[in-house]
C-alpha cells in the first residue's frame, strides 16, 4: 500500500500549493505548506493566536471546526488524498479544544502534551482518523484536544488545587 498522494508531496519537499478558499482555510492560510513538519507548525500558529487572544472564544472554535472540516474535506478530494499533511486546520482546533478553559499560564505543556498526543495517536485518537472525508481529518485532533484538556485538568487540581494534599 502506498503513502497518501499529500504524505508523497510532502516528502518530495512540498504539497502541491492550490489557491482556494478552502486550500487557504485548510492550511491555515497556507502554514501548512511552509515546513516538513506541518502539525508542529500550524499548531504553533493556534499557540500565537492562543497567547494574543488570551483564552479560546468558544464561538471561534465552534466556527474554526465547522468551517475547517468542510475545507478540509473539498480540499482533500480536491488532490485525491484521505489525510494530506498540509492540512493543518485540524491542529489548529485540536490545540484550542486542549486550551478551552485555561489561561496563558497552561499554553507551554498544553503545546507539548498536544503535541505528543497527535504525533502518538493514542485510543480512542486513532479510531476517529477513520471516519470519512474532513470528519476524519477534523476528529482525531479534536478527540487528541480533548484528551489534553482532560490531562491539564487532572494536572491543575492535582499541582494547584489540593490534589497533592488529598492523595498524600
């Protein structure tokens, strides 16, 4: 079985770079094309916007996935492959899910904990990236961002909330 036609492009040393309002919103205005590592990077872009906006305005992220998902499906029909690598919409809303509810003090390990989920791919993460078409692609980083809040949750109560005096 061969790569995805994108996981190819992207190892040749690019995607091939379309110009469309879905190609542009799936990227993230075009982030995605800029390096060999396109999650690290358009989850390093969702980091910026995160510590300028200070929070995640539920109705942005709503609006991000909505909108991310269909670009992501058209764009990824568009060129033929299921998850192409350039598209990193998805690391965008998968890392503001992980922040929904903290501050800019938890944007550091939220970054590094994202990360190493998406890359990772733990159960049930894996499972989502099955579903067809921009659901798929949009899923797995939402179930990932998901998982991460619920990890920085545990994380808070047990370092600044008590938790340490609770269990000792």
């Amino acid at each position: 079985m061969s790569a995805p036609r994108g996981a190819r492009d992207m190892a040749r040393g690019g995607a091939k770079k379309t110009f469309t309002w879905y190609s542009i919103t799936a990227t993230a205005g075009g982030i995605g094309y800029f390096s060999k590592m396109p999650g690290t990077l358009g989850t390093l872009a969702a980091l910026a916007v995160f510590i300028i906006m200070g929070r995640v305005d539920p109705y942005l992220l709503a609006a991000v996935v909505i909108i991310g998902t269909y670009a992501a499906d058209r764009y990824s029909k568009s060129i033929a492959s299921e998850d192409p690598g350039e598209v990193v919409i998805d690391e965008v809303a998968g890392f503001w899910v992980s922040m929904l509810g903290f501050d800019r003090s938890f944007a550091v390990i939220g970054f590094f904990l994202f990360r190493i989920v998406d890359i990772l791919k733990p159960f049930p993460v894996r499972n989502m990236e099955r579903l067809p078409g921009g659901i798929g692609i949009m899923a797995d980083d939402l179930c990932g961002g998901i998982m991460v809040n619920i990890l920085l949750r545990a994380l808070s109560w047990f370092f600044f909330s008590g938790g340490w005096n609770i269990l000792s």
